[in-house]
C-alpha cells in the first residue's frame, strides 16, 4: 500500500479520513479501503492505496475490461454512420483517435470501420495482445510510460480515456501525457462515474460504480475539471450521460440498502418508460450516472 500525503489534484495536504469502504464486485468482504477527502478541493480517494501488484487478485487471468467485439457490430456501424457518433463521441473520420485504457480493442474496432485511423494504451498485457491480434495498434503499458518510451512527436486529434482515470493513481500527470500527444484542436475526451450523482452521494461506497478498489479516485465535475486545469488543459464540453441499466442499478441498490426491498421486486415496478424518462430528468440538470468532460489546448 502507498500513502498519500496530499491530494492527488490540487496537491492540497488538507486531507481527512471520511470511512472504510468494502469492495463493490464482492458484497461479502468486509470493508478494507480507507476514503479519504480533500477538505479543498473535495476529492474522494482510497488511501493509503493498493499497488498494481497488491491489486491482482481483483483482476482475473486474461482479463481485457473491454472485449475485442461488440455484438451485432455491423448494425452498429450503420446505426453511428447515421448519427455520426459513436458512444457520444463525433465519428472523426479520417483522423487520428487514441483510447487510453483500451481493454480488448471493442471501441477501436468500431471506430476503425467507421474509417478513423485508431491506436490505443493498454497497461494489460492480455487485453493489448488481444486487440492486437484484431489488427489494432496497441501499446502494453500506462500513458505515461508510452510517453516516457516514444516521445510526445506523435500526435491525436482524438484521446479517449473512458472509464479509466479513476484506476490512474495520479490523474493530473495522467491527463499531462495526453495533453502532450494531443495534435492542434484536437480533444480529450473523458468519461467517468459521477459522484455528485443523487443515488452516488445516497450510497456511498455501495453504489455500483464507485467500485473500489477498481477505481482509486471518485470524481465530480468540479475536481475532473480541476485535474484538467491542473494538466493544462481547458474544458470546451460538459455534460452527463446515463445508461438505463446503470440508473434501474442505482435504484434497486438504494431500495435495498433503504428499505430491505429485494432487487426483483424493484425491477418488476421500474418499467422502460419510467427510467427513460428518469434519465432524461438527471441528464438534462448534468446530475447523471456519469461524467462525460472534453478538454482542449488553450486558446484552441
């Protein structure tokens, strides 16, 4: 375990205990991670926090987060090419995308056929050599330590990180590197769980996608957008998103832990109108199920 001795955004050595959280895939084990919050900045973070190597028994063998297919991946193609975006992100055909945290290849697989030129980072072995095998490019390692080997030269008119940075231990150095690789107008595009979301702040370390020890770091948009600030860049887009599942989750978490109230139960009384609209209500008031946050270069 490592210690943090100041926050991991605003570097701020105002930091408290807040409470042991247990671990979110396994509801049984006791609680073992230690939250603390920046009194300053009001980040969220384990810590002290478990190292790669303490973390491998929460990573199964082969694990690739992201498959190396999306199901019915034709129609998706077709279904983006009218839209023209894939996953909230704006098809950039022609140009240059890399996903940080790539897992498997099964964002870069579709966006390669929707004609973008695509190449990812990967710090699984695993899930990198199982993208590659799919005809991606794919560096085995942290952004950081791509940095470190190749150089800033090359450079993305696109990065993604979606659902990753809450893995990274120190997000500010995280975002840096990609701002190093991003070309001239070009974007960040970032993705992670909200935690001033109304089910978040109701839960706690229960709700789902907290997700310790997976994440390390619990964002809202105030300290996403301060560890983008603090890495240079500016932020051009804000704005939540979320899935169906993921509220009809929340939902039947909070009337459990709540009131006892099983989760068949609630899912029998939340019917598709009903969470279309709930997510609509959130989204519209930025108070969804996740964080979606574009960053730029100054001045871009």
């Amino acid at each position: 375990m490592q210690k943090y001795t100041t926050c991991p955004v605003c570097s701020s050595k105002n930091i408290t205990f807040q409470y042991m959280a247990g671990t979110a895939r396994k509801p049984k084990e006791p609680p073992k991670w230690s939250v603390n919050q920046c009194e300053d900045c009001s980040l969220v973070f384990v810590n002290p926090r478990p190292t790669w190597d303490e973390l491998g028994d929460y990573y199964p063998s082969g694990w690739q987060c992201y498959n190396t297919y999306v199901s019915d991946e034709e129609d998706v193609v077709e279904e983006a090419k009218k839209l023209n975006e894939y996953r909230h992100i704006p098809i950039p055909v022609g140009k240059r995308l890399l996903d940080v945290g790539c897992g498997g290849g099964s964002f870069l697989q579709v966006f390669k056929k929707l004609g973008v030129e695509v190449a990812g980072v990967e710090p699984s072995s695993s899930a990198a050599a199982a993208a590659r095998e799919c005809g991606i490019d794919v560096f085995t390692g942290t952004v950081e330590e791509y940095v470190a080997k190749n150089g800033s030269n090359e450079k993305f008119d696109v990065i993604l990180c979606s659902h990753t940075l809450g893995a990274t231990p120190f997000p500010v150095e995280t975002l840096d590197c990609m701002r190093q690789l991003l070309a001239p107008n070009g974007y960040i595009w970032v993705a992670v769980p909200n935690a001033d979301s109304p089910y978040a702040r109701k839960l706690g370390w229960r709700w789902h996608s907290t997700d310790y020890p997976y994440n390390l770091i619990n964002y809202t948009p105030k300290t996403l957008g301060l560890a983008g600030e603090k890495a240079g860049l500016v932020v051009q887009r804000n704005s939540t998103y979320s899935l169906p599942e993921s509220l009809v989750y929340s939902i039947c978490l909070w009337r459990r832990y709540r009131w006892f109230v099983p989760h068949k139960v609630t899912r029998l009384l939340l019917n598709d109108e009903l969470i279309e609209r709930k997510t609509k209500e959130l989204d519209s008031r930025n108070e969804g199920e996740a964080i979606i946050m574009e960053f730029c270069h100054p001045g871009t």
